[in-house]
C-alpha cells in the first residue's frame, strides 16, 4: 500500500480543491493519506465525501508553526476532527493572528512600492487560512513575479523585506491540547528547524515526553540517510517514524502524492502505528 500523510488544499495554500486531492491520490493508488491544510480542518468535510466511494482512507489533520526555545517548527497533527475541541476551538484564534500578520506585510510590500492589496491576496486563497502564499500569489497576478518561490525568495521568506512574525502556539501548548483532542501530533519535515544530525535526539526526547506522537522522517527533501537516521530515533524513542510528499499542487513543483520527488515509501505500518498512539 503507498501512504501520504502530508497533503493540503484549496483550505489552506494548496492549488486543488480538498476533493481534487482525495481523487488525484486514488487515482495514483494511494491507500491512506492524510489532509493537513495551515490552521485549519475547514476541507476535511468535503475530503471526506470524495473518499467515501473510492478505495481510500482519510485521516483528518492540521499543520501547526509553533514555537519553541530554539526558534520554531511546525507539527502535523492527525485525527483532529472538525468538531469543537481543545485545540480545534484555538485554530481561529491562529487564523485570525495570520490576518493581522497577512495586513502588515501587504502594507511593508506598500511601502516597497508593489502595488497590491489585502482584498488581492485573500482573492488568490480558497479557504479561510489565508497566508503568505497567496500574497505572492497575488503578486504573481500583478506581474512582479512569474512564480510563487520567486515572490517568497525577494520579499517573503524569513528575514525578508517584507516579513512580518505571527503569533503562534508554544510547542508544549500545542502538544497539550492535541493530546487533549485526542489527537496525534508529529515534528513535520525536521530539516527546516537547523539542528544538526546530533542534536536530533536530545531536542525530540524532550517533546516526547510531552507528549509529542512522531517525527516525519520519510520527506522529499530529507536524504535517504537523513530518512534512517530520523526513523532510528522515532524508534529509539518509542514513537512513529511518519512521512508524506507535502503536496500543494502546482504551489510546490515537482512534487506528487506518494512518492514526493519519485523516491518517497513511507511504510504503510505507520497508519496502525499512529492510531495505536491516540488517546481517547
């Protein structure tokens, strides 16, 4: 069986509708996958109902940034129903921290001269949780760029001239109240938090006994020996070596559900794995 347990939407700041995406992934015989739109669960019903009739499971999800002493990460979160809950009634509270994010780096961009509004860039997004993305999106309509990474590697990225801090969950908090959600939560994509191959174990021993359910180790970008190595310590750990493509459509080039860059196997015992770590 081939497993994705990374995908986004229209939801958030993928390129297909959250039903695009459920029949691109059987269509591709894709047995398990997982829909983690930023901050919100606002696709997961209509996800759904296109997995209904076709061979597929879904596990329902969010992604999170949070913070933590050393800067920031994000953590993919599975099994967090679009119900009220611990953890889904703070996702507003997120939601609405990116828009306020979202109306100062529309008006530093201003400042620099684009000529682009806040009306633009919500424009470009097909769901609630309007983020970065789609303001290049929006600037890639007015012609300052001619695609979504160039925007982001100008103006948007960390430490560029137009990006403004959100506010955000602690990496504590947001295990909490996942746990509490009866939900699992999981270090999403390891390389982007700037710790060397050493440092892994030491920083991700103390979220598990957090509470903290897997680390993302079969991902594109990380290297077949990054993807051992990460799956060694989930092991060591006594928690779930997960993985997924990251798929956002077009917004993310060169990636497909399942096998990410055309080398990606996540394991399909990771599934049974995650759902033995839930508590209920």
């Amino acid at each position: 069986m081939t497993v994705d347990l990374h995908l986004h939407s229209k939801a958030s700041d993928g390129t297909e509708s959250p039903a695009q995406v459920v029949r691109r992934a059987a269509r591709l015989g894709v047995a398990t996958i997982a829909l983690t739109d930023h901050d919100t669960l606002a696709g997961i019903a209509e996800a759904k109902a296109a997995a209904a009739p076709l061979p597929i499971d879904l596990i329902p999800g969010t992604e999170l940034s949070v913070d933590w002493p050393t800067g920031k990460m994000h953590l993919l979160v599975y099994f967090l129903e679009p119900i009220a809950g611990p953890l889904q009634n703070r996702l507003a509270w997120l939601r609405e921290g990116r828009n306020h994010r979202n109306a100062a780096i529309v008006n530093r961009l201003q400042e620099l001269g684009y000529d682009v509004t806040l009306a633009e860039a919500e424009a470009q997004a097909g769901g609630p949780s309007v983020g970065r993305p789609h303001i290049a999106d929006a600037l890639v309509t007015k012609g300052y760029f001619d695609a979504r990474s160039e925007a982001f590697h100008d103006l948007l990225a960390d430490g560029g001239a137009a990006y403004v801090e959100r506010v955000r969950l602690s990496a504590e908090e947001a295990i909490s109240l996942a746990r509490d959600s009866g939900a699992v939560p999981v270090i999403a994509h390891p390389y982007t938090i700037g710790l060397g191959r050493a440092e892994y174990r030491a920083a991700f021993q103390e979220l598990t006994s957090l509470g903290l359910g897997g680390i993302e180790a079969y991902y594109p970008e990380h290297t077949p020996a990054l993807r051992s190595h990460l799956a060694s310590i989930a092991d060591q750990l006594g928690i779930v070596a997960t993985g997924g493509s990251d798929y956002h459509g077009t917004g993310k080039p060169g990636l497909e559900i399942g096998t990410g860059r055309g080398d990606l196997i996540v394991p399909d015992h990771v599934v049974a794995a995650l759902a033995a770590s839930r508590i209920t």
